[in-house]
C-alpha cells in the first residue's frame, strides 16, 4: 500500500477512535482531505479508496482541481476569501467555511442566485483573538450571522474556527469548548434560516481533541498528505 495510503487510513482510524472515546458515532464526524498544494494525482488515490471529501484554501486551485475530478467529490472552501472569487466557484462548491463579512455573504448570497443554487456557509470565528487570523470575535459572532441570515441564496450550517498553532493539543481545548458553547447559544435564539449544527475545528495537530469537544467536520492536511512543499508551487 502506498504511503498515502496508510496515513488516510491511520488517520480515518484516530478520527474512529476519538468519536469512540467521546461516545459518538462514526458518522457524525466528517473527514476533509485537505488537498491544498498537492497533485491532482493524490487526490485520486484517495477517491478510489473511497475518499470524497476535500478541502482548498485557494479559489483558483479548487477550480482547477475540480475541472479535473471526478464529479461527485464534495469542495469544501476553507480559507480566507475575496469577494471577486466567489463567482468561479458557485456552482459547485459544497460549502464555504470562512464567511467573516456582511459583504461576503452578500456576494455568495448574490453568486449563488445566479445559479440557482443555495450555498451552505459557515462562520469564521476568531476565538483566541489571535492578530494573525481572519474571522469575526466571538462577541460579534451573533451579529454577524442575525445580519445574513435573511439572505437568500445563503444557509447558515455553523461555525468554523482555526486554533492556534500549539505544541500540546490539549492547549486548545478551551478554544473548540469555547465555539460549541457559542453555537449552543445562537441556536437557542431560534433565528430563521440559521441550524447551527456544524462546527468546523480540528487539523492535524489537534483534531482528535475537536472531536471529543464537538467538532462536525475535521479538516485535516499534513497527516493526510505529508508536508507541504510551498517552495515548488
Ligand atoms: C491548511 C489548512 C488546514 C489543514 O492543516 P494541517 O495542519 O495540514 O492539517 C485546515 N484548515 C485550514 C483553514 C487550512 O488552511
């Protein structure tokens, strides 16, 4: 088998073993390839081995990939966007985790009418108020998601938030409690056209402890993949 190979594998069995231990079923975790830098060739690998969900950080490369792929694997967006690319990917994208503005929203929401399509999207929340990271504070998390939610062509599934770079994963902890409980708290206020009942947390370094604390989507690169190689793209 090839290498690529047995990390998917090792990683879908920590993804098992992390729901076991926090008395959740398998199927309520969903791993995301994140495929971000790396050949069109992997990502086939893992598509006959089953694999159909995967993850980009840049607009471009998610088209071009997706040209390329078979049909029915499922694109998630989960990096920073700007509004002038939401139009080369709103026919198929399946979801786009890094919503931060009333402006982005409106152009998705806009983007998306064009074709027919409604785009399920997720907050992109700041937690640890890191100066570095994109997404809204979570102080202005509720504001933000009453302001879109009334926005056709948009639903509102959730938050996603990128922890800090630890060396020990339990460091983040507070972090992923932190974004559960605010899902809690905003679906408690009943908003329509709002289910928040996707939370998108976890990556290699520290997806297990997601899990435990609620995490709905891993997304998950380096153990998958290997390193990236920047130097060569
Ligand atoms: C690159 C990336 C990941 C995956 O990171 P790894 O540490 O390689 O697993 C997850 N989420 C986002 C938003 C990313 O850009």
């Amino acid at each position: 088998m090839s290498e690529l190979l047995e990390r998917m594998h090792a990683v879908q069995a920590r993804v098992k073993a992390a729901c076991e231990r926090s008395g959740r079923s398998g199927d309520s975790v969903c791993l995301i390839a994140v495929s971000k830098t790396k050949p069109l060739e992997n990502i086939l690998e893992l598509y006959q081995d089953g694999q159909r969900v995967f993850g980009e950080n840049k607009v471009q490369e998610m088209c071009a990939k997706h040209e390329s792929a078979p049909e029915d694997i499922s694109w998630h967006l989960i990096g920073h966007l700007q509004r002038n690319k939401v139009k080369y990917m709103a026919d198929f994208v399946t979801m786009i985790h890094s919503v931060d503005s009333v402006r982005l929203a409106e152009t998705i929401s806009k983007e998306a009418q064009k074709h027919g399509r409604t785009i399920p999207v997720l907050v992109e929340v700041n937690v640890a108020g890191e100066e570095s990271k994109f997404g809204v504070s979570p102080e202005e998390t509720l504001s933000l998601v009453e302001q879109i939610a009334p926005l056709p062509g948009i639903t509102i599934r959730g938050l996603m938030t990128i922890a800090p770079f630890v060396k020990d994963p339990e460091e983040n902890r507070p972090v992923f409690r932190t974004l559960k409980q605010l899902s809690v708290d905003i679906n408690a206020k009943n908003i329509n056209n709002v289910n928040m009942c996707e939370l998108s947390m976890g990556m290699t370094n520290d997806f297990e402890v997601a899990i435990e604390e609620g995490a709905t989507f891993v997304r998950v690169g380096t153990a998958i993949f290997g390193a990236r190689d920047y130097s060569i793209s």
